[in-house]
C-alpha cells in the first residue's frame, strides 16, 4: 500500500501543477484545445460542411458554426447510432449516455467517444480525489474503496453495428481499467443492475462491511442508500458503518437544502464535502476550496466554452462571448464545443461566474427555468435558496428535488 500511496502521490503532485497552469493560463489553454478539437474534424462530414479546413480563428468558428442544440444534432446522432462513423467525430463512437429529455424527444442520446472518456470524464473523476488529496494531505484515501452510485446499460444492434446506451455513470464504470476495480464498491453486477429497489438491496447488503473511505452520488439516491444500510446493520449513523469515511463527492442538485441530513445520517463533524459539475455532456467543474460553493472551471478536458447571456437565450442568433469577455455575477448558458462530437452546443444549464482569477463560477439553473418577462430574471437559484431557508425556519426535510444535471445516476 505504501508503493501505491507514493505513486499516487507523485500522480496528484504533477496533475495539481497542471491544473494551477490552466489557472493560470485559461486562455492559452482554452485556444489550444479549440484547434486541436478543429484540426481533430476537418474531414468528417461535419467538419467539411462548415469548412473546418479553413477556420484558423475564433471570429471564422463562431461564423461558421451555428449555435446548436439536441434537435439540430440528432439527425446525425441517430446516424451514429445506426453505425455511420466520422460524422461529427474523427473516431468511432459506440456508446451514447442517456440522458432524461428536455427537447423534442423523450431521451437524448448524448454521444461519447473514446477521447471524451479518457480526457474529460476520467480525468473529472481523477482530479476530483488529486483535489481532495491536495485539500487535505493527510488523506487516508487510498487504504479503502469508493462507493460510486451507478445505472445501467443497454446493447443496441442497428444492421449488424453494435453500441451501447445508458447512464452514464454505467459507461463510466463499465470501461474503468482493471486496477479501479480494487478501489470501488460495489461488483459490476450489483453497481450496473437495472431494477433500483433489487439494487439498493444488494448495495446495502454488499457494501455495509466494507471499508468505504468515499461516497460519490446524487444526494437524494445516497441518501436513500444510506438509511437502507442503517436499517440493515442496525446502527444509528454512518460514521458507526464505515468509521474511515472521509469525503462525499456530490452533484446532480443544489446540496444546500440536503446538508444538514447528511450532517446528521453521517454524525461526523470532520467529514468533507466536494462539489462537482458533471452533466451527460461533459465534466465541467470541481469545488477546489474549502468551505466554498465555488467551482473551478476544468479548461483541459477537451471541451472549448462559450457563453451566452441568459437573457439573450430564445433570440436570432445571441451573441456569444470567450472565457475572455466574460463578466461576473452575469447569469451565462454555456456554449460548448467537446471532443466527442457537440459543436457549438447549448448545455441547457445557467451559471454565473463569481471569479475571473481563476475561473470559478456557480450553478445557478437552466435555460428553461429562467424567468424575465417583467426584468425579474427569476433563476432556479432563487427557487433553491427560498426551499433552503424555508427547510431551516421550519424543520422541513426535503425528499427529492429535481435534478439539474447528473452523470452519477439518471432515475427519474
């Protein structure tokens, strides 16, 4: 254990370093990977169409490109779907991360490549723990496993082409390198069954014995976790279970209006809490402070933003900003451009940044929930912080609330 604490260490040491250059250069960072991204598509189907051989600045991108949404990309999804290759990405693409539908459509289809695993997906997980380690250095991380909330996969057979569809929490763990495996609970084919009440069974029954260091999940799921675990061992708090626990990993919903039932299902005044933001489309962002709602922007995930004023949102062609043009305590909808095929494309989250060095920003809803009919500019934001204070000066608790975005676990 102690030749693995060293490797891990001298991991977390150098990927830390890369992380303060980002910070430090955003928009060296941010440029480098919008040509990488450019040159990657040149000569695929979607590449030639809006002549990416030709565009060598930012202005010749945002006039090539229109701004797209689900609807305008699943005609050439679905053709992904069915086998067709190089559409809108240089490489093949065989798993699609099912995501809930706020289109058109009753589920979206989000497609992940290869590169879009390893560089954004994998290196969000990673960089979450080198944070966590960097916060606090006397971790004991790495002496006991992760217990990671996960869905399920579905094989889908177009004419002989073979893929896969489902959460993507499931792809996520499904292709994770052997070694991984040594630190996360439960097995594969507890973490990936499709029935929720047969697998929250099994999870509790698995894992209550287990030496658990991390738990990584939406909040209302974990919780529901959790309670089934007390119930089955008979103890009165978490902290009783799994005395290592350290740190909760959490995204998917505004945690404010969970945190004291955690405090209390946890009964552990040093437990940590680290915030992420993480979607069907892409990792986004990490808390990398303590005792902060703020997270940092990740800008070396193979994903090159854009913004668009919330306000702006619905009109004939918004004007976009750069990560340069950006103003803070502005609601923006993120714009992005990813290495698994997304170009130009309107996440559907809102977010306002509360620094411009570094990046840090928080989550403060989605295009469809912002009101401005009178200059009221109403956010989910607002909606979270009345439940919290509500919740507080009466003794709610609250259950479940709808999910924002979530690549931990997609039930509905």
């Amino acid at each position: 254990m102690s030749v693995l604490n060293s490797i891990a260490s001298w991991w977390m040491r150098k990927r830390m370093h890369q992380i303060e250059l980002f910070m430090k250069y955003p928009y060296d960072v941010q440029e480098e990977w919008l040509r990488k991204l450019i040159v990657s598509a040149k000569d695929t189907e979607w590449g030639k169409k809006y002549n990416y051989a030709q565009i060598q600045s930012v202005e010749q991108f945002r006039k090539n490109v229109p701004i797209q949404d689900y609807d305008s990309l699943k005609p050439y999804i679905d053709r992904v779907r069915k086998g067709e290759q190089n559409l809108i990405w240089n490489t093949d693409i065989k798993w699609f991360a099912k995501s809930s539908g706020t289109t058109n459509d009753k589920s979206k289809f989000i497609p992940v490549s290869e590169e879009s695993l390893d560089n954004c997906h994998y290196n969000g997980g990673r960089d979450m723990i080198t944070i966590h380690c960097n916060l606090n250095p006397e971790t004991k991380l790495f002496t006991g496993k992760n217990l990671a909330l996960a869905g399920s996969l579905v094989t889908d057979y177009h004419n002989g082409y073979e893929s896969q569809n489902g959460d993507l929490s499931a792809i996520v763990i499904n292709n994770l390198p052997m070694w991984a495996e040594f630190f996360r609970a439960p097995d594969l084919s507890i973490a990936l069954m499709d029935k929720w009440d047969d697998k929250l069974e099994r999870l509790a029954e698995t894992t209550m014995n287990q030496n658990m260091v991390s738990l990584a999940g939406v909040p209302s799921w974990m919780l529901l976790i959790m309670q089934r675990v007390l119930e089955k061992s008979g103890k009165k708090s978490i902290s009783e279970v799994w005395p290592n626990l350290e740190v909760y990993f959490h995204g998917g919903v505004n945690f404010n209006p969970y945190r004291e039932q955690f405090k209390k299902i946890f009964n552990n005044p040093n437990m940590n809490y680290l915030e992420l933001y993480n979607a069907t489309e892409g990792f986004f962002g990490i808390q990398d402070q303590r005792n902060s709602d703020e997270l940092l922007l990740m800008l070396d995930y193979g994903i090159y933003y854009e913004f668009i004023k919330a306000s702006d949102v619905g009109q004939e062609n918004p004007k976009t900003v750069r990560l340069d043009e950006v103003e803070l305590d502005v609601n923006y909808a993120p714009i992005i451009s990813t290495n698994a095929g997304l170009w130009r494309y309107m996440l559907g989250d809102t977010i306002k940044f509360s620094s411009l060095h570094p990046f840090r920003f928080r989550i403060t809803g989605r295009t469809t929930h912002f009101m401005n009919a009178f200059g009221e500019e109403v956010i989910v934001d607002n909606a979270d912080k009345a439940l919290t204070i509500a919740c507080e000066k009466t003794g709610a608790q609250l259950k479940r609330i709808p999910h924002t975005c979530c690549a931990f676990c997609n039930h509905e």
